[in-house]
C-alpha cells in the first residue's frame, strides 16, 4: 500500500522519530492508529449505552429538581471513591 502524505503529516511523523520517542515511522502510525482505534471503541460504547446514560441524566436532574444535591467537593470525594474501588476491582 502507498500513502501519500501530506507535508505537515510527514513533518509530525518526522519530528515524532526524531524526538526519541518512536524508533521508525511504522510505529508512529501504529501508535496513531491505537489511538483511533480506542476512540472508535469508546464511541462504540458511547453508543450502545445512551440510553443508560439518558436515564442517570434523566434522574439526576429529578433529584436536583427536588433539592437532592450535594456540595462539589463532596461528590469529587465520592468519585474518587468510586474510581479507586472500581480500579482496584480491576487489578
């Protein structure tokens, strides 16, 4: 396959190799296209659960309808609560 870039492309990907952090072009555009590939997958995701979404949107703003709110900081609290759980679930 023959691409042809653009001279801003082939600037980046020079750049990218020239700044040590790639070894060759090839994995310039691998990185690149991990990269995509992980957008499309949380786009994907995005997609499948919209309508879970709509519904935690739809409560939350019920509750706050109704005066259920709690204070910034202490929701921060909570989700990195949640975070640390859920990532040590993981590992």
């Amino acid at each position: 396959m023959v691409i042809d870039l653009k001279p801003e492309q082939q600037r980046v990907i020079d750049d990218a190799v020239g700044s040590g952090a790639y070894q060759s072009p090839g994995e310039v555009l691998d990185q690149a296209i991990e990269m995509i590939r992980e957008q499309l997958d949380r786009e994907h995701w995005i997609f499948e659960q919209r309508g879970t979404v709509a519904a935690h949107i739809e409560t939350g703003f019920a509750q706050a309808e109704r005066g259920e709110l709690i204070d910034g900081d202490a929701a921060l609290v909570m989700l990195r609560k949640r975070r640390e759980e859920r990532l040590k679930t993981q590992g």
